[in-house]
C-alpha cells in the first residue's frame, strides 16, 4: 500500500515522503526523461503552433514564444533534479524514500513532472486506450512508460492537492 | 480590402470600412483541447491560477474539455488570447486561439 504524502513542513519547505522504491527510481529517471523533449514528437507536443491556420502567427510564436516556453521548461528540469539530489531513504521507514525541497520549487515540480508524462506518452505513442489499461507488463516498454505516466500523475495529483488551499474565490 | 460603399451621401465613398472595423472589432478565443495525459484535477487548477476562475467555473470548463475534446475558456482581444495561450501552453495544455465567428 502506498502512503505517499506531499505536503508542507515549516513555511519555506515541502517534503514528499512515503515514496515506494519503484517511483524513488522512476523521479530518479526524471533528468533523462526530460532530456527528451527535443524530440520529434515530444517538440510538437511541448510547443504546439498556436493557431490551425495561421501561418504567420505561427511563425513568429516558434520564432518568439517557443524559446521562452523551453526556457521555463529546461530551468523547472534544472531545479527539480538538482532537489532529487536530496531523494533519500526514510531514516524512519528504510523501505520508503523521501526528498525535501524549498516551497518555491513546487511549481518546477510540478511542470518537470507534467513534462515527463507527456514526453512519455508522444514516445510511446500512448494514447486514451493505453491510458485506461489497468494491467502491465514488465516486458512491454509501452506498458511501463503508462504505468510511470500513471504513477507519477498521482504524485502530481497530490501537488494539485497541496494548492488547493490557493483558490482564487475574490479575483472574479 | 473592400469595396467602395455608398455613404448616402452624394460624392462620399467610404474605402475598406469593413476590413478595418474587423480588425478593431474582431475578437479571439481562447481553446483548450483535450490529451488523453493531463489530469482533470491538474487542468481545472490552471485554469483558476491563469484566469482566476473559481472552482466551479474552472471544473465545468474541464469537463468541456475532456467530453467535447475542446472547450472555449475565453474570448477577448487578440494580445490578451495570445498572452493567455502562451500561460495555459506553459503549463503544457494544449491550447490555441482562433478568431471568433460571433
């Protein structure tokens, strides 16, 4: 049974804990992950054109826009896996891992981990079928990469969670 | 550009009257599309932190998204959708603008 938590410890830190072995190895791969977004399709998918049809748009959003998306892309890898250098076993719990990192990071989290599930996806061509597949094969590289999209958008769930308490009721 | 059009007024043409009141008036949608990766509860989130929606408004228009395969978040001036899109694509959505029909 998995018991993982994100939540805050003090004002200025976040701490996941309960990691079991298999995601600890699978937020270790993140920084290789990322590496991929270069990619064909994993590039299409990340810096989509914005428009269908309009073709100078278009252009100058790659030409402009791209480069600030990838920027914010690279520099949440960056922060992310200079925190996992942190990821440790529970002194607690020696079978569960943990890594603590400052607040301010939640948000680079949160894209490094998004960003990993869809570079994911666009490699193995993972779509609304494989996502509802509910068993896998430890042989089947397409059936690992769902079940790494699958277990790392619950820990991106519990980051929802986590900023949930930051609805913003007055704002509209 | 558009033809001349009559003005009613003997001797006064107006030239092109209608391109540019399309260009002035002519406002753009945000859409979001559906993927089958991002998470329901991840997508309603970054539509409260991009337009400030509430829960409720933010939920519904996630739903739109993942049951139609597209839902219309906003619709206003072009630099205002393209500052938006620029947001919702940096939080890896799947979003585009388009010039409204209404």
């Amino acid at each position: 049974m998995i018991d993982l938590r994100v939540q805050p410890i003090d004002e200025k830190r976040v701490r996941i804990s309960g990691i079991p072995p298999v995601l600890a190895a699978m937020l270790r791969e993140l920084p290789e992950t990322l590496e991929l977004r270069e990619l064909p399709d994993a590039h299409a998918r990340l810096f989509p054109n914005p428009t269908a049809d309009h073709d100078k748009i278009n252009d100058e959003w790659q030409q402009m826009v791209a480069p600030e998306l990838r920027h914010l892309f690279v520099s949440a890898g960056e922060t992310v896996t200079r925190d996992l250098t942190a990821l440790d076993s529970d002194q607690g719990r020696p079978e569960e891992y943990q890594v603590t990192f400052p607040v301010e990071h939640v948000n680079a989290w949160m894209s490094a981990i998004n960003q990993a599930r869809l570079i994911l996806a666009e490699i193995h061509k993972i779509g609304d079928k494989e996502m509802n597949r509910t068993a896998f094969d430890p042989q089947s590289p397409k059936h690992m990469a769902s079940l790494r999209i699958h277990l790392l958008g619950y820990l991106l769930h519990l980051f929802v969670e986590l900023d949930g308490g930051n609805e913003p009721e007055n704002r509209v | 550009m558009a033809p001349p059009t009559e003005t009613g007024q003997p001797g006064v043409l107006v030239i092109g009257e209608t391109d540019a009141k399309d260009e002035l008036s002519s406002a753009w949608n945000v859409i979001v599309h559906n993927d089958p990766v991002n998470l329901m509860s991840y997508v309603a989130m970054v539509f409260m932190r991009v337009f400030g929606y509430p829960r409720g408004k933010a939920e519904t228009l996630m739903l739109e998204v993942h049951q139609k395969g597209r839902s219309l978040v906003w619709t206003g001036e072009r630099e205002q959708a393209e500052h938006y899109v620029h947001q919702l694509q940096g939080y890896q959505l799947l979003a585009t603008m388009e010039k409204s029909r209404g």
